[in-house]
C-alpha cells in the first residue's frame, strides 16, 4: 500500500484524459436504476471512451419534504418519518431526534434507557455494516460475500425484531427512554451473536479482506485528502479511511457513551479499500460496546416521565450523532408550542456524495462503481 | 479553553465578528454568532483557515428577512458555531461554494426550499425539486404563520421555569389515562 502523495500521483496520471477534445465526449446516465446506485440516484457522466470527464449527480427521486413534515408534527408523530430517511441504520435516527427535544427540554433519560439505545444503536450500525459489505461486493461482482454478511445480518436482525417490533424501519425510541424493555433472552441472544460474528470477521478476512481482485479494483482507487474532506464536510467511515478520527460518539460524547472503552479506527491513505477495513473493524468497536454495555446494564426504568403534549421553549438547538454514515445533526429552531418552526436534517451522505464530482475526474467508470460503492450512499437520505 | 477554539474565537474578532459563547447542554454548540451578509465570505475564509469543517448551511423563514444558518464545526476537538445571516433586501447573499465546496449543494438546495439567490454561485440549479418546481419554496411560511425573528431566538430561561412550563399542565393527565386503560 503506497503513502496518499504516491496514490495522488496514480490517481494524476489518468487526467490526461481530459486533454483530449470535446468532440470525442458522449454522455452516459447512470442510473436512477443502477443497481450499483442504490436506490434511485442518476449520475450524468460526461465520458470519453472509459474515462469520466465530468460526473453530475442528479437527486430528488426520493425526495420527501422530511423538513416540511417536521415543523407540521409533534415528536411523537414525527418519530417514524425519523427511521424512514436511512432505513439502513434507522435507530441513530431515532436517538438524533429524541436527543434534540431532550436537550432541549431538558429532560432526565433513566440510565438503562441510555444503554438500551446505544445496545441497539451499535446492533443496527453492524447490520448497516453488514448491509455494505454485501452490497458493495455485490456491485463489483462478487456475489458470495453478501450470502454471508446477510446470514450474519439476519442473526441482528431478529433480536432486534423481538424488542423493536420492525426488522428495517424501526421506530422504538421515544423522548424519556425506549417503547419497550429487554429481555434476558434479548441479553443471551445478544451475547451469542457477539461470539459469532468474533468467528465470522475469519471468513469476511479469507473472502475478502486478502482477496486480490477485490484488492486491485479498490487500492489507490477514489481517494480522499484530509482537506478535501473538510472542503466537503465529508464524515463518518469515508472521513476516517482518509486518517482523520473524527467520531461524535468521542468528540462531543452524548447519552452514555463516555462510559465505554473503544477505538477509533482510521485508514492510512484514504482510498476505497481503506474505508473497508474501516468499517470491518468499526464492527469489532461496535461489538466491544455493546459487551461492555451488557455487562454493565443497570437496572431501572426504561421510560422516563414526559408531558404527553410538550411545551417547548424558544431557541434552537442543535443534536449531533454518529450515524453508521457519519455525523448526522438535527437543527430545530422552536417558537414554543410542541411542533418546531423550523427543522434542519443534516445527513451524512449528502456532504459524502457532493464530493463525486471532484473525486472522479479522470477516473474509469469500473473505478467509479468501486468509489461510490466505498462511500456507502444510502439514497432516501440524501433525499429525504 | 482548547487553545485551537481560543485561537479561533480571537481570529474571529479581529475580523471585528460578534462571539457568544453558548451553554452547550442545552443548545448544542459552543458558539454564535449573528452577522451581516457582507461579511459572510470573510468569516468563510476564517473558518478554512482554521481547519473548521461546514455541517450544514439551512434556511429560516423569519420576519423581517429570511435567515440562513451556517453550522461548523470540527475534526479534532468539540467546537461547534450557528451562524445566523439574514439575507440582503433583494434577497440575495453571497455564495461561499467557492470557499467550502460542499456548501455547493447545500446552496442549491435552500434555493429550491427558499427562493433565496446565492450571488456568483456556479450551478444554481435545482438540486432536491424538480425543474418545474423551480418556484414551489415549500418552506417559505404562510403569513398568519410566519414569526418574527427576535420571537424564534434563545430566550435564557432558569431550569426550574422550563420544567415548569413542561410539567404543570399535563401533570396529573397521565396518570388518569393510565387508570383507565387498567
């Protein structure tokens, strides 16, 4: 693995492509069906022969006015719209939203209310993980990983299905707490899958991991400098295979995490195979929390006690979380009453994939379906 | 304070930029800071300059002109700002999408919401909406709706007032209907 100033300098000699004249262009859309765009996202490539001159994304298949529903529900009507923006990883979504009227009005969270949320929380960041692996594999034509990752997803999928309610969608947090306790058979399901997985992360390693295809296709391929980075306001996995270690759960530490010890993973030189092994072992950091968190489990309410129509006070106020895409703020300006006036959605993926058109000029279109794949764009929320 | 937040706080008055340092367990971020549209690109340059990252940029339909919200905030330590910057008379302000290219889309898209023109902005093409509803700014308030600005700002309130207003009416409702679900 080269340093990132040898791979800029790979990644420079594919821009003479662009010298050529303009008449030797044609234009190319991919998608809004691709299946390697997920979800309904068209990128208008300028093309010349295999070469991308210039990629255009264009958005708003999906779109929803998320905002606009936002100022016209209470918290508690606005709680599923909240799970349906990142369907892959809907329970940071959750904790975003009940996070800001619970700074807000200040209200108490019992302490295992806490630690249930980061419990499942970190469940559904390895499920979104899990999800990514797959498809990411899947769209550079490896087909067998995502039968394994989607066994192993299944195994999350239903100890979060007996506590939620939902396996995609979930919508089990509510300001004061979560909807509904757990189990010992949750805590035993739980244990048993952190074995597992411990003993699957060998055969993720043997498929993919050291697989040499898989490796060619994404080293040196889609690389993002640190600067570029905070150019965009790239976050999350993208943001720390470039080598920043820029995670809310550690900068601004909110519900219980400072409690529990885990590692930042960072890459060294930022390209598409770093954020693999980024997100590879940010489920072992997921995994450790959530151990730490069983052991830990204190007993106790898991519903604090809140208005049913909630008064707000005026202001905004602003919520931060590590969602499995990055970091996802909730804005909300209120003007009192128990609707907000204004409701901003920042989502990671938005900033993520407003870096593709820097990002791939002069690059291949095969390398392109390994680039995006690397950023694990999760198109609903782009939308909203 | 982080001496990197100081350095930063001190770069913003020499610009002669207006700091107010904020409680951050009740609103979120460190600082904020209300500014003119004039002197947006300045603080932009600012914030580059000091490693800060953009968040988001947003709109906020308020009277007497809308206001657009800048978040930024860092990679390396807890220092998050709301910039607050009501638009120019004829409803326009400057573009910092050349200073923070992700500031780009974020732009086009509180045009779609807002109407709002980002002046020398070099795609200002819808990006959320669709062309034809290029004039739809669904978030732009109805009259009876729209507030003023001084009413959607943070009023200091002591805890014990705000846990007043949340508890007292509902206070015994609760418990009824529990009752009578039992």
């Amino acid at each position: 693995m080269g340093n990132l100033a040898e791979n800029n300098a790979l990644h420079a000699d594919l821009e003479p492509a662009t010298d050529i004249p303009n008449d030797n262009h044609y234009f190319l859309n991919m998608g809004p069906q691709h299946p390697s765009t997920h979800g309904v996202l068209r990128v208008l490539l300028e093309m010349d022969g295999e070469y991308i001159v210039e990629a255009q994304p264009v958005l708003g298949y999906g779109h929803r006015m998320q905002e606009k529903m936002g100022e016209h529900k209470n918290w508690m009507a606005f709680m599923p719209n909240t799970g349906r923006m990142d369907y892959a990883a809907a329970l940071q979504y959750n904790h975003g939203y009940v996070g800001l009227y619970e700074r807000l009005c200040q209200i108490e969270v019992p302490t295992r209310a806490e630690y249930i949320r980061v419990i499942t929380s970190e469940l559904n960041r390895i499920v979104s993980h899990h999800l990514w692996i797959g498809a990411m594999l899947l769209d550079m034509g490896a087909f067998t990983p995502i039968l394994y990752t989607f066994d192993d997803r299944e195994q999350v999928l239903d100890i979060l299905e007996d506590v939620t309610g939902s396996r995609l969608t979930y919508c089990y947090f509510r300001v004061g707490g979560v909807c509904k306790d757990i189990d010992d058979k949750f805590v035993e399901k739980t244990r048993a899958f952190i074995k597992r997985q411990r003993e699957r992360f060998d055969i993720y390693n043997k498929l993919v991991t050291g697989n040499i295809i898989f490796i060619k296709r994404t080293e040196g391929v889609g690389i993002i400098s640190p600067d570029m980075a905070r150019r965009y306001g790239v976050t999350g996995p993208v943001l720390r295979g470039s080598g920043i270690a820029y995670d809310v759960r550690k900068n601004e530490p909110y519900s219980v995490y400072p409690n529990f010890d885990f590692e930042i993973p960072v890459g060294a030189n930022g390209d598409s195979y770093d954020r693999y092994l980024v997100r590879l072992e940010e489920i072992e950091q997921s995994l450790r929390i959530i151990e730490q968190a069983l052991d830990q489990l204190p007993d106790g309410p898991f519903l604090g006690k809140v208005p049913k129509k909630m008064k707000m006070p005026t202001g905004d106020c602003s919520f931060a979380v590590e969602a499995a895409r990055g970091e996802l703020t909730y804005y909300m300006v209120s003007g009192g009453g128990d609707v907000p006036y204004r409701l901003k959605i920042r989502v990671p993926s938005y900033s993520n994939l407003s870096i593709l058109q820097e990002l791939c000029r002069g690059m291949l279109l095969s390398d392109l379906v390994a680039a995006m794949g690397s950023m694990d764009l999760v198109i609903p929320e782009i939308d909203r | 304070m982080h001496p990197a937040t100081e350095k930063l706080v001190s770069a913003l008055t020499e610009l002669s930029i207006p700091v107010e340092a904020c409680n951050f367990e009740e609103r979120g971020y460190h600082f904020e800071i209300d500014l003119e549209a004039d002197k947006l690109r300045s603080l932009a340059e600012c914030m580059l300059a000091q490693e800060m990252f953009l968040v988001f940029v947003g709109g906020l339909h308020v009277k007497p002109a809308i206001e657009i919200v800048y978040q930024f905030a860092s990679f390396e330590r807890a220092c998050r700002l709301v910039v607050r910057v009501p638009v120019k008379a004829d409803n326009t302000i400057p573009t910092i999408s050349d200073i923070y290219q992700g500031a780009n889309w974020h732009e086009r898209e509180t045009r779609d919401f807002y109407g709002v023109i980002f002046t020398s902005h070099p795609n200002l093409v819808p990006l959320i909406l669709a062309e034809e509803d290029v004039d739809l700014k669904p978030l732009l308030k109805k009259d009876e709706d729209l507030k003023e600005s001084a009413a959607v700002r943070w009023a200091p309130h002591p805890k014990s007032t705000s846990s007043l207003t949340l508890t007292a009416p509902v206070e015994e409702k609760p418990e009824a209907e529990k009752a009578e679900q039992g």
